[in-house]
C-alpha cells in the first residue's frame, strides 16, 4: 500500500518535470524564437545591446546569450523556486498575474462541474427509472442534443440574447467597472452577476452526456442480483434508490468528476476569450497572440499541472469510495 502511494507521488513530480521540460523546448521552437521581437524593437531604439541581454534575462530568469543546456538548468531552479519571470506586455511578474487570474477560473469551472456532476445524476436517474417512457425519450434527445453543441456556440447565444439584446446580464468582465475589488456585498454581487453566463454555458455544454452517462449506470445497476435480492426484502424503493442504486451507479463517474475539473480548465482559453472573463485562459490567449512567452509558460504549466494532480486525486481516493477496489489493483485499472 505504501509502495503504491509513493510510486503514484513519485510519477506526479515526473509528469511535471516533463511538463516543465516540453514547454520550455516547445517554446523555443515557435518561429524567430522567444523574444526576438523584444530584443528587435529595442535595439531599434537605441538601446544598448548589453541592457537589452539584461532586460531580457530579467523577464525569462535566463541569459538569453548561455548554452542551451545553461538556459534550461536556470529555467528550471526558477520553476523550483516560484519563480516564473515576468510578462512582456504587462509589465508584472507572471505569478502576480495568475494568482489575480486563478480564483476566477476556478469559481467558474468548480461551479459548472458541480452543477453538471449534481444535475447530470439526478437527471440520469429519473431517466433510468422510467426507462423507455415519454419523459425518458425526450430527456435523452435533449441529452444528445446538447452533447452535439460545443460550449461556446452555446456561450455566444447566451452573450447575444441576455447580454446584447435584453441587457440583463453583463456583456464582459469579472465584477463591474465602479465596484471596488474588496470582499463585500456589491462585490460579491457583481462577481456573481458576471460569472452567470459563462458558468450556464459551461454547464449546458456537458450536462447531456453526465446524464446519459448515469443513466446507462443506473440500468445497469438496476439489473443485478443484489437489487432483486432488496426488492424481494420488501425493502422499499426509496431506500433501493438511493443506498443501492444510486450509490453504485455514481461511483464510475466519481474518476470522471475529478478529470472534468482538470480538462475543463483548458477549455477556459475560449469560454473566457468570448466573455472578456479575466481568467487563467484569458491571459493564456492574449500571450499568444501578444508572444508574451513567460506568460505563456506560467499559465499553460498550471492548466497543465491541475490536470496532472485532478489524476492524481482520483487515482488514490478511488479505492477509499469504492472499497470493492484496492489500491494496489487500481495501478493496472488506469
């Protein structure tokens, strides 16, 4: 058992480190190269090349005249140490920047995955209940409707039917221009009113197949032996519902919950691009398309190690929801 959990940490930090490595080669390899068009756009000006190699390094943590090799050791004892250098276009150390940024993220996909996770099982299991009713027939056809429409199709309806047309929510932002950025009720007010849209979007999009997934649980579930066993018991069906079905048809998905926390982080790049939402894919964009390389780094490597740890999380909590799996079996399960 405790072989397993360390050799489980140990393949954290290794993903990581690999994490950490492809981003700085991947970086190196765009067209031109990582701040060539700073070094470029200064030298225009007349700036010393000996304060440009200076500036530069300050924004990277690196020399950018070193070996290689030397620019990926120093790249990395950065990394060790929190330190992910500073961006080019906003003048602010980039750990500053997504520390502002990462609450918002988080609220928003915490928020949309609970809802998907809660409202998909609860739909799933009426579903499965009233299997091959009417209500069955056009919930799942809602349910692969809504699987057939990408999130931000959803979120671009959404902006230009209660944002530009009826005005009733707010077109961009985290919290409104006059509120000041303090904990308090306006704030957290504000905050909320412009986090609806795109955690409804978000929702919408993955609800269906949350449903349809535990809807082919819960039938599966109602088939075995030991539910006709509690029926024959005379144990009611409430109590069938919920310690024996429900129970067992949630627990498969329990992994998938904690994933759709990590992948969904990634999909932020384009919800938050269409609201103008200050987030961690926000800022992701905007490096891009500014080659705002430390930025760039330091953002993709949180999305990235989120995801890592959200494996990481489900793979050892698994066994303790289901004790039907031990830990040592679940290395092979995944």
């Amino acid at each position: 058992m405790v072989n397993y959990y360390v050799r489980r940490t140990a393949r954290v930090f290794a993903t990581i480190f690999l994490v950490a490595s492809l981003t700085f080669g991947l970086i190196r390899l765009l067209p031109g190269g990582p701040f060539t068009q700073l070094r470029a756009t200064l030298l225009r000006q007349g700036v010393p090349a000996e304060e440009v190699d200076a500036r530069i390094a300050n924004l990277q943590n690196i020399r950018p005249d070193a070996p290689l090799y030397e620019q990926y050791a120093n790249y990395m004892l950065s990394l060790a140490q929190g330190n992910l250098g500073e961006s080019i276009a906003l003048n602010e150390p980039v750990v500053a920047i997504i520390a502002k940024a990462a609450p918002w993220t988080i609220f928003v996909v915490l928020v949309s995955t609970v809802l998907v996770f809660v409202v998909g099982i609860f739909l799933g299991s009426l579903q499965a209940y009233w299997e091959g009713s009417k209500f069955d027939q056009v919930l799942s056809g809602i349910s692969i409707s809504l699987m057939s429409v990408p999130f931000y199709v959803v979120a671009v309806i959404l902006l230009y039917v209660f944002a530009y047309q009826f005005g009733w929510l707010p077109t961009a932002g985290t919290v409104g221009t006059s509120v000041e950025r303090e904990l308090s009720v306006p704030f957290l007010l504000s905050a909320l009113e412009h986090s609806i849209l795109p955690i409804v979007s978000y929702t919408l999009g993955a609800i269906g197949g949350q449903a349809l997934a535990m809807r082919g649980n819960s039938i599966q579930v109602l088939g075995n032996d030991y539910v006709q066993v509690a029926r024959l018991r005379g144990l009611s069906d409430r109590r069938i519902a919920t310690r024996y079905v429900a129970r067992n048809a949630i627990l498969p998905m329990y992994t998938g919950f904690l994933l759709l926390l990590g992948f969904r982080l990634g999909g932020t790049v384009i919800l938050e691009q269409i609201f103008s939402y200050t987030g961690l894919g926000y800022y992701l964009f905007s490096s891009l398309t500014s080659n705002d390389y430390p930025l760039m780094m330091g953002t993709f490597l949180v999305i990235t190690v989120a995801l890592v740890l959200g494996v990481y999380v489900a793979d050892l909590t698994y066994s303790k929801i289901d004790p039907r799996i031990s830990a040592g079996d679940s290395d092979e399960a995944y």
